[in-house]
C-alpha cells in the first residue's frame, strides 16, 4: 500500500515532459538560419539570418562564430536580448 501511495506522490513522466520547454537540437538551430562571413580591410561582419553583426577583428569575429556554432541556442538568446535593447532605445 505504502508503494501505491509513494508512486502517487510522484510526477508522471507526462506531467515532466509537458512541463519542460522544448529545446532544439544543436544541428537543428545551425539549419535555422543562413551564416555568412564577409571580410574587410579591418574586421568583418557576420550574418545570421536577418542580423548583421559588425567586428573590429577578425579573431573577435571568429570567437563569436565558434561559441555560436558550439551552442547555438544559447548564443542566439544571447544575441536576441542584445538586438531587443538597442531597439528599445
């Protein structure tokens, strides 16, 4: 009886899987959006999607491309908070 009541108590696998937010995949969030790299006299600037993105250096430029690459979602969220600033001012 005890058992029973313990495995009431618990959350059902249902109730965790409704309650965790979906998170794409590493692979899936790369094939989201187009990346380009242009390379100027001084720096470069990267596009992601619909987003430009200007670097001083191109060693400053790869470092954001390599962390956005390693984990995408992460950096994306990063960068939309960044975008959603400077639109609010």
């Amino acid at each position: 009886m005890n058992e029973v009541v313990e495995q009431l108590d618990r959350p059902s696998r249902l109730e965790d899987a409704c309650t965790k937010e979906y998170r794409p995949s590493r692979t899936e969030c790369l094939r989201d959006y187009r990346v380009e790299i242009e390379f100027l006299s001084i720096g470069c600037v990267i596009r992601v999607g619909c987003k430009s993105v200007p670097f001083s250096t191109v060693k400053e430029g790869m470092e954001a491309l390599n962390a956005y690459v390693a984990n995408p979602y992460e950096t994306r969220t990063v960068w939309q908070e960044r975008f959603a600033k400077e639109e609010e001012l």
